[in-house]
C-alpha cells in the first residue's frame, strides 16, 4: 500500500521535497521500493521532485502512470576527470570540487560523460595525482572515496558522508605507496556515521571531523596530524599486518574518553611518530602494539592496552603526581635503550603502598633517562617515590636508568630500584638518599638479631645473588642492587667480590663508602671485577673513605679490578689503597683525603689533586705514568708523594698542570720527561722537593725546585738514553741546599752541555754543592781549552757563592763550575786542562804510572772509556787497573815453597830419632818462612837408621796479607799433599826422594781479582845424626799453572779480563839442631834453618777488554833463616805411646821481599806495580801431637801459626810415617 493517495490529479507546480526518515535512523537495503504515492490522473515531471537530504542511492520511479516509487540502489560512480579529458590515463590532476555545477566528473575510467558531481556518488581519483580544492556552500554528500594513486591533498570546505544500506563510508587508498591527506572536515549525514579506512595506502587527517561515529583502519594507515584531536569517536585497527594508527601531532593531541582505542589481535598498531598524545580514553580491548619514536611522548591518564614500546629519544610521561594513573600497556612496556621517562613527584615521598603513576603488565628498561618535575618547585627530599607498577615481572637493570637531572639536596645520592615481591610484581622507584644505600651485612642472609643499623660488616663474599645487604635499619636483607651505593660500616674485614656469579660477569657500582677501619676488596678469582658507574650528577663513581668519632682517618684497600665508562673520585678524609691494574675509561679525582696506588696501572687515566688531598705513588720498580696530573679549586694545590721503592723510578712524560707540593724521598727517582720524539714536552708545576738520596731529572718544564741537602737534580738525560743534553729546560724557582748535588748533561762532540733557565733570581751562596758531569763518549776540543758552558740561567741578581765542587774531571781535561765576569746571573761549567799533577800528588805514585801510562794512549778512541775515567774516581779505579794481583801472586809462591822444607825436614828428624811432630808439613803461609815443628825423642819413636821408610803428609792453610801502595789485601787458602821415600846410608845419615801436588787460590777482594794455581813438585832431600847434633837438606822444583780473572768497573766501562800463565819456583835448603834430654820423657833442641828459593814467571798478555794488561816475565830471589827452639814430652794413653810438641822461633826474610811487576795496555807506555810484600821477620810458633801405634806406624797433626804486624797464618797439618 502507498503511504499516499489521491484520486485526482498530483500536482506540484513548483516541484516539492521529499523527506525520508527512516525507523531507528537505518539506511534503506539496497534494491528495495517503497511506494510513497498513488493518483488517478496527471502528475508533475518526477525531477521536479527532490529530496530534502540528498542521497546518491535515493531515486524516483513510476512504471505504470499511476503510482510514485522510492527506488533505494547503488550509489554512482564518479571518476575525477577535472580537465575533461577522454584519453586514458590523463584522468585525475588538480581541479576543484562542488556540490553542484561543473564538469569535473566523468562517469568511467575513460572519461565518458563529462558532468556535475551527483551528489551521494563514490569518488574515484585515478591515474593521476593532484590537489582538490572543496567548495563551500551546498554540502557535497560522498558515500565513499576510491584512491588509485597518490598523493592527493584535500583543501577548503567539508565534504559531508552519508552511508549507503547503513554501512560505514569506506575511503579506501588501493595504491600501496599512496598518501592522502584531507585538509577538510569529514561532516555526516546522519548521526553516528562511521568510516573504514581501507587499502595499503595511508590517509592523513590534518582537519577536524566532526562524523561521530566509529573509525575503523581495515588496511594501510591512518594519520592524525596536527594540533587537536581530528576524531569524535572511537577507533579500532583491525588485526592484520600493515592495519596501524599512526600520530603526527604538532602539539598535545588528546585521545577524549569517546575516543577509545580497540583492536581484533596482537597484530594492531597504533604508532606515536611525533608530538605529544595525551592519552586519556580507557582503551584495554586495544592488544596490539604502540609505539613512540622519533622523539614524541606519550602521556595522560587513560587505560591503553597491549604492549607499549617506548624508543629512543622518545618520551613516556606521568602528567600527575598521583592518581589517576596512566596504564601504558597493560601486556608490557619497553622502555627501549634511550628511551625517556618523565614524571611529575611531590616534594616529599608518598605513604608506603601509594600506586605509581605509571602502571604496566611486564616491564622492561634499558639506558633510560629519568626527567622529574617537582610539583611546586624545588628539590626532592629524602625518601622512596613509585615510579611504575608493574603486575607480572621485571626485565632490565634499574642502575642503567640515568638520574643525573633528578632535583634532590646537595646532589644527595638517589638511584632507581626495582622492588619485585616474591612473585614477581613489583615497583620501579627512585630512592633518594639513606634508602639508596646498600649496607653491607658480611655473612648474614638474613638481618641479625637484633637488626645492626647500617649492616654487620665484617669479611664475607659479594656477588650478585646472595642476600646479604640490608638498608639503613638492618630490618630486611636482599640481593645487590646493580649500579647501588655500597655502605661498608660497623667492623672492617676482607670482602671476597666474586663477579662470575652476575649475570652479565660483573658487579655494577655507582659509590662505596667505608665507614669501618679495615675494609680491603680483593678478587675471589683473577678476572673478578666491579663496573663504576656514575653516581648521580657526575661522570665519576665516587669511593669515600671517612673516620672514626676522634678524627682518625680509616684506611681501605681494593684488590679487585675496576672498570666502566665513567671516572673515579676519592671523597672523605681517609686513605683509600688501589692494588691492582684498573681499566675505567674517566679521570681520577682524589677530593679529600688520601688515594695510594701500589699498582703503576691502578690510575688508567688523567688524575686531579685537590688542595687538601693527597696521592701517594708506592709503586716499587721503574715505572712511568702518562696521564695528565692536575690540580683542582680555585687555589689549586696538593700534594703528590713518589714512594717508588729503593732504587725505584717514576717517569712523567705528560705536560702537568698540577701546582700543588712533590715530594720526591730517599732512593727514590722522578723523571719529568715526554715520549720518545718529544722529550721537552713534559712538564710539572708547584713545589718540588728532592730529599737526601732522591734524585729529579728529565728534560720537562718544572715548577720551584728545592733539592734539599743529600738531594740530586738531573739537567737533561745522562749518558746513555741517546738524547741529546737538553737545552730548553725551564724552571720557576731553584733552591739547592748545602750537600745537594745536581748532574749536567754534556755531549761535547756537539759542543752543547745541559742548560736550566729559571725565572726567578737564584740564589745559590751557602755550603756545599756538588755538580756531576755527565757526558758521552767524546772528548772536547783540548785544544781550544778553557771552554765555557752556561748551565744554570738566572735574571740578573742571582748569586753562586756557595762551594761548588764539580766531578767529572777526567786525566784529559778538568771540570769546574764558576761565574764569568760580565755574564751576570749565569753558572758556567769550565772545561779546562788535566790537572795530572795534582792528582799524582794524591795518589800512590805506582798509580801515577798508571795515569801516565794511560794518557799515552792519547787520540786512539779505542781507548776513549779508559782516557776518560774520572778523576773523583780514580783513587777506586786506578788500583782494579794496576794488574797488582800478578805481582803478589809471585810472592805468595815463595812463601809457599815452605811446605815441602818442612815436609822433608820433620821426615828425616823423625827417621833419625830427632826433634820432629807427627804432622811434618804446615798447612798455611803467610808468604814468610816458617821454622820446622819440634820432635819429641823418646823409645818409642826413635829407631835405627835402617830400612825403607815411605810417608804421606797433607797440608791446608788459610793466609792474609795487608797490602800497601796500589796493592791491596791478598788472601791465599791453599791444599796439598806430598808423598816421599828415603833409606839409610852410611850408618848415620838418609837420603830420600819427594813429590807432591797442591792447589792455591789467592784473592784481592777489593781489587775484584782471582787467581788458582795448579802446584806439580818434586825433590830430593837427605840428612843425619851424630850425637846431639842433627842436619837436614834438601833441593826441589815446583811447576805452577795459573789462572786469573778479574773485573774493572768505571763509570765510562766495565771490563772482565782473565789471564792465564806459567811459573815456577826453585829452593835449596838445610838446617841444623841441637838436641838434649832434659828429663826421661822431656827433650829440647835448639835449631837454625837456611833457605833460597828463586821464583820466574812467565810474560803473558790477558784476554777481555780495553784494560787488558801485558805481563812482562819476572824473577824473584829470595832467602830466610830461622833460628828458635823445640821441645817434646812422651806420655802413655790407653797402652799407646803419645807425644807432644812445641816450637817457637823467629824467621827473617832477605832479598827480593817486595814482588816486582810491569804491564802495559795495548800500545802504551809500561808502569810497574809492587805487590803485597813478604815479611822481612816473622813469629813462627807451632804446636803437635803424635800417636805411635806400632813400631811402624804412627800418625800425628800440628797446629802453626805465623805472625808478622798484617801478615797473619793459621795452619793445620797432618802426617801418616810407615816404616820398613
């Protein structure tokens, strides 16, 4: 049935409007009529009649001329053809768009039909791209837009949807790499209209819409631009790769509660590229994944769910302090590497169990930045602020959250932390202040009881698992906290770090603080290490060391490796001992109190002293450091102490700027000199104090110099380092003190010596200075001496009164350091003649044959280190030089041809009844003769001349002799044995023969000389009896292979020299006693002894070094006589018969007493050396006992000791006598 009807004629002159309200607002389906109007009769033409909403799907029909139908069917398609073009693909371009008029359309792709916009249509922009500017005035209703190419940009009015069969208006870019941006209001027709965005491509919305219903993104991405918020409603991405909402807001564009965010799936993107979005809107169905990035911040108060990633530069912010909070994420939040976190706090901390401003599912940080505002203004206090409440877990290390920029209270220390329950929720917070802290509790997981505030202390391990810190009540224990602030308090001990248990094999640590005496870190295995870590607001982790109530500094030590990106300062007024090599890549800043290093790598960088702190270098050995020293405060300052160990050095080779005090102790070197190429370049400023026995070099620029009595200053590098002397040195101030020395560089084959220019006066007038020379191997010009060198460099007004004695002098030239007339504030080192004369003056004169020997070898610079001994060492060098080893070597063979006299002598005496100790041969020389033992006759001892008797004796002695002249000291230890035979002959007399061997070693320690000889002899001896009177005699030869070696050290060489010859000694001797018994069992002879021995060795020259000396052949002819008394007594012990003996006597000494010898060096003048002589009258007294076993057998020993003023012998001997 029609809705209306008439029975006449329909009649609408005037044309009419038709209104269609449909039930509950709906579109009409697609296909359907609806009959509005019956008549009988006329009606008006049907385009007469219009809709009062215009509707592209909306038309009239009447088919049989009696009824009007409202046909509902497809929207029209219109194709932008704004040139009017009919050839394919010159559709599209730049052209205007009304609601009426015009010929902008055409109704195909080819252009067909060119005509008005039918309003209601579906727009298609093909082919080309371009900008469309929309008219204004009558609404251009759309029904859906169609982009197959892109961009295209959309400026003016409003364009106004209407739904076609009730659907959403779907505006679809197919063309993938399309943009559209709509610069107009997207209107509606009919309240709660809906669009879809739909195909690969993007549409931008730069306008506000004023549609109110839902936005979905089917495919490809929406935009919203600008400053306000372009939808009304909700929107919804659906679950498909590629679906995403994208923001590009030029300011804050807020998401309203209407417009909530959903999606179908994980898939869902909604992509925050720039600006600020305030998210308000309460948006959990959304599950897909939100991005910030490119430096835009997501912020506000709403819900937003699925996972929220947060990039770098990029920003996620807490608008309030408290609640509402804003949900980001409630899947999980990553907040990436460089990601910011920006939060608004209270000045003071919340209750416990406040919620967070921020809430999340998992969170997960990395190297964020942490931006706190504080409401009201001004700084946060003490306490611990929520910063995110996560509901599951937490991935990351809070400590790689920056702080730096946090407002607190005299940069109190504050870090983030995440407290995780035992099931895994938890609270990113900031702590600030004791609640930062870390306290150490040693070996106790859980808190003592009662609790220890500020933690037990004490020795324990540290890794990363074990629960043992505690806060500052000591109520509650946990885990370290990476990249916290250590407090090490109560009692000190050894803290094991063991870093292998960390996750990422290290402990990480912004501060430690040892509030304890005797804290030391130490590794629990070798690659154990901690990472430093900023402590907040500076580029350094601080290390403090404090002290006890009396103000009594405490003293920590760290064994353990230090690493990281950041530097180190050492606060509080205690010692902190650094062990070990360190690798942290920051400077070192000693703040307060003391930082000692043992370790010459435990300070990796530059390093800076305040005023009021010192830095202890105790590394032993030679070492250098390279880094920059500095003073840091307005007054500069502090001190610097070298402890390098005895004979320990320390080289600087940077340009320091430190201006503080340098003190420089005993054994101890500081060389200020830059890298090898730039040697001056090195530098060091303030006060520098050389104590006795320190020594400063080096060719830097230096501060005020004090070298205190027993001090050295080095000028320039000394022979040896291959630099030239250095010229350019500078200094501020110099003090030298009485006793004090300093050393001059000097390369005279460049003609250039060492020179230090100081800026102000010098004053150098009391005591004694001494001044070393140290020069290379060249000679200067002799003949152009005297020649002058400028070495100390003041302003006019210094002064150089003090004695001044330079060393260095050679026997070719003198060295003195003076003033010049003229030349005013300037010391000069004097090169002059050789003052020879003088030296000979004051030197044995063998050692002045030494020197004249020596300066014979003028010109030849093979011999330039032996030329060139100084003269301040010549009274040690001259007599190593003088070969006096050989020559008393000489003597000492004489006075040990004594032993075979006596051997042979205490043999016959004892064959014939005679005088004679069981031992009969003395086993040490002084190199004089010594008086044959006395026998003791008694029965059992005594037999007839008759028979073969065959014997053995062996000999050792130990001897000493002073030396005078250039000779010095011998000692001679020597051991043998000798082995002989004789018979009877002519009733009252024997004759025999001997041989023997024996090794000498002789010594001149001073002299560091050596010398062994292998002894070969063999001789004949005889003697007899008749009555009380007693003769005995003999000849012999004695072959002696010698070795020698000996050192020279000098300060221009060190020679090693060895020396080997032959030599032989000859004797002819006799002697005769007078024997009477005194008692039965007690006899005394007086007796007289004779002896000539001739000693030869043979020329040799010796092997080694520029000192080797030539021997010439040497011959020695000597005598002694001996006069004293012997005397026995017989005794019985156990069934055996004993004897004991005594001599005493007095042996003299003529001839050739003091050995003679001459050497040369290769190819100079000969001098003659005297050695250690023979004594001209010597004591001789011995003592003996002898057992008589059988009448064939008997043994005996015997002491003899010789003296004579320095000659000194202690000899023991021993004899075994068989007869047949």
């Amino acid at each position: 049935m029609p809705l209306f009807s008439t029975t006449g004629d329909f009649v609408a002159t005037l044309g009419g409007v038709i209104t269609v309200n449909t039930v509950g607002g709906t579109a009409l389906p697609i296909g359907t009529q609806y009959a509005l109007l019956s008549y009988v009769g006329n009606r008006p033409a049907l385009d007469l009649l219009t809709f009062a909403t215009p509707n592209a799907t909306y038309s009239l029909a009447d088919p049989n001329n009696n009824t009007i139908w409202l046909v509902v069917g497809n929207p029209p398609d219109e194709f932008w053809n704004p040139d009017q073009n009919e050839a394919p693909n010159l559709l599209g371009g730049d052209g205007s768009w009304t609601a009426t008029g015009g010929l902008a359309w055409s109704d195909d792709a080819n252009g067909t039909n060119h005509h008005a916009w039918v309003s209601g249509g579906v727009a298609h922009f093909i082919e080309r791209p371009g900008t469309v500017a929309v008219g204004t005035g009558t609404p251009i209703l759309v029904s859906g837009m169609e982009f197959d190419i892109g961009p295209y940009s959309f400026t003016g009015g409003a364009l106004t949807l209407t739904s076609a069969a009730g659907g959403p208006v779907k505006i679809d870019v197919t063309d993938a790499s399309a943009t559209v941006t709509m610069g107009v209001e997207l209107a509606e027709l009919a309240a709660g209209t809906q669009v879809e965005k739909d195909g690969p491509g993007t549409l931008e919305l730069t306008a506000v819409s004023s549609y109110t219903g839902q936005t979905s993104i089917s495919a490809g991405t929406l935009i919203l631009s600008g400053a306000t918020m372009p939808l009304q409603g909700a929107i919804d991405v659906a679950n498909v790769a590629g679906a995403a909402l994208a923001v590009n807001a030029t300011q804050t564009m807020t998401f309203g509660t209407s417009n909530v965010l959903t999606s179908g799936g994980s898939r869902a993107r909604f992509n925050i590229q720039a600006g600020t979005v305030a998210f308000n809107s309460q948006s959990p169905g959304f599950s897909g994944i939100t991005t910030v990035s490119n430096g835009a911040t997501l912020t506000g108060t709403g819900e937003l769910g699925g996972t929220v990633l947060v990039q770098q530069n990029a920003t996620l912010e807490a608008p309030l302090p408290t609640q509402p909070t804003l949900t980001a994420g409630t899947t999980s939040l990553f907040l990436q590497p460089g990601a910011n976190l920006a939060v608004t706090l209270n000045a003071t901390p919340p209750a416990p169990g406040t919620a967070a401003p921020i809430a999340t599912g998992i969170l997960s940080t990395g190297t964020n930045r942490l931006m706190v505002t504080v409401q009201g203004g001004g700084n946060l206090a003490d306490g611990t602020y929520p910063l995110i409440d996560y509901a599951t877990t937490y991935n990351g290390d809070p400590s790689m959250i920056d702080v730096s920029s946090v407002p607190v209270n005299n940069n109190t220390y504050h870090r983030a932390i995440a407290a995780s329950t035992a099931g895994g929720s938890g609270t990113l917070v900031l702590a600030v202040g004791p609640d930062a802290y870390s306290y150490w509790n040693g070996v106790h997981q859980q808190p003592t009881m009662p609790p220890t505030p500020n933690g037990a202390g004490g020795p324990g391990t540290w890794n990363a698992d074990m629960t043992n810190w505690t806060n500052p009540r000591g109520d509650a224990t946990g885990p370290w906290a990476q990249g916290g602030y250590a407090i090490f308090a109560t009692t000190g001990g050894a803290v094991d770090v063991d870093s292998r248990a960390a996750v990422t094999e290290f402990i990480k640590v912004a501060g430690m603080e040892f509030n304890a005496d005797g804290y030391s870190l130490r590794p629990q295995a070798g690659t154990d290490s901690l990472v430093l870590m900023a402590f907040p607001g500076t580029n350094a982790a601080s290390i403090t060391v404090g002290q006890d109530a009396m103000n009594n500094p405490y003293t920590a030590t760290i064994g353990v490796a230090l690493q990281g990106t950041v530097g180190l300062t050492k606060n509080g007024p205690g010692t902190l001992g650094l062990t070990t090599a360190n690798s942290y890549q920051g400077d070192t800043l000693v703040n307060e109190g003391t930082l000692e290093v043992t370790d010459a790598g435990a300070v990796p960088g530059d390093i800076s002293i305040s005023q009021t702190a010192t830095w202890n270098w105790a590394v032993t050995g030679n070492q250098s450091f390279d880094g920059v020293i500095s003073s840091i405060g307005a007054g500069g300052g502090g001190t610097f102490n070298v402890n390098a160990g005895i004979n320990g050095s320390l080289q600087l080779t940077a340009a320091n700027t430190f201006t503080g005090v340098t003190n420089v102790p005993q054994n101890v070197t500081l060389n200020v000199t830059g890298p090898a190429g730039s040697p001056g370049t090195a530098a060091l400023l303030g006060t520098i104090n050389v104590m006795r026995g320190g020594t400063l070099q080096g060719y830097g620029a230096l501060g005020d110099v004090h070298i205190h009595t027993g001090g050295k200053y080095v000028f320039g590098v000394p022979v040896g380092n291959n630099l030239p002397p250095a010229t350019t040195l500078t200094a501020q101030s110099l003090a030298m003190d009485d006793g004090s020395t300093f050393v001059v560089g000097a390369d005279f084959s460049t003609n250039s010596v060492g020179m230090l220019t100081v800026a102000n006066e010098v004053h150098l007038d009391t005591g004694t200075i001494y001044g070393q020379i140290s020069h290379t191997k060249a000679d200067p010009d002799l003949s152009a001496l005297p020649i002058y060198y400028p070495v100390i460099q003041a302003p006019q007004g210094s002064t150089y009164n003090a004695a001044f004695q330079a060393n260095g002098s050679t026997f070719e030239y003198s060295l003195k350091l003076v003033e010049r007339a003229g030349n005013p504030g300037i010391l000069y080192l004097e090169v002059g003649p050789a003052g020879v004369m003088e030296l000979c003056a004051a030197l044995p004169s063998e050692a002045c044959g030494v020197v004249s020997s020596i300066r014979s070898l003028a010109g030849q610079e093979k011999f330039w280190a032996l030329r060139n001994i100084r003269i301040d060492e010549a009274e040690e060098v001259l007599p190593q030089l003088s070969g006096d080893v050989y020559a008393s070597s000489d003597a000492a063979m004489v006075a040990g041809s004594r032993y075979l006299r006596n051997a042979t002598g205490e043999q016959v005496r004892g064959s014939l009844g005679g005088v004679s100790t069981g031992a009969g041969i003395s086993a040490v020389s002084n190199y004089a003769a010594e008086p044959s033992p006395v026998a003791t006759p008694f029965g059992a001892f005594e037999e007839d001349n008759g028979g073969i008797g065959v014997w053995a004796a062996g000999y050792g002695a130990w001897s000493s002799m002073d030396g005078s002249g250039v000779a010095a000291k011998m000692t001679d230890s020597v051991g043998g044995f000798f082995l002989g035979a004789d018979a009877a002959a002519f009733g009252s007399m024997r004759f025999g023969a001997v041989a023997g061997f024996g090794q000498s070693t002789y010594k001149v320690d001073a002299h560091n000389a050596k010398g062994t000889s292998d002894d070969y002899t063999f001789g004949l001896y005889g003697g007899g009896e008749w009555g009380g009177f007693g003769v005995d005699f003999g000849t012999a030869y004695t072959w002696h292979s010698v070795s020698t070696n000996r050192s020279v050290y000098a300060s221009t060489f060190t020679d090693h020299l060895s020396g080997s010859y032959d030599a032989g000694t000859f004797q002819v001797y006799g002697g005769l006693g007078y024997g009477f018994d005194v008692t039965d069992s007690f006899t005394l002879e007086p007796y007289a002894d004779a002896a000539y021995i001739n000693q030869h060795s043979d020329a040799f020259t010796e092997t080694g070094g520029i000192a080797a000396l030539s021997y010439q052949s040497q011959t020695m002819n000597t005598g002694f006589t001996t006069v004293g008394l012997r005397g026995a007594w017989e005794f019985d012990i156990g069934g055996y018969q004993n004897r004991l003996s005594a001599s005493a006597g007095w042996r003299h000494g003529f001839g050739d007493l003091d050995p003679q010898a001459a050497f040369t060096f290769a190819g100079s003048d000969p001098f003659g050396v005297t050695g250690t002589p023979l004594a001209e009258d010597q004591a001789v007294l011995s003592i003996g006992w002898d057992t008589q076993f059988s009448d064939t057998v008997s043994v005996g020993v015997n002491y003899t000791g010789q003296f004579a003023g320095g000659n000194r012998s202690q000899n023991v001997t021993a004899k075994l006598n068989i007869r047949f």
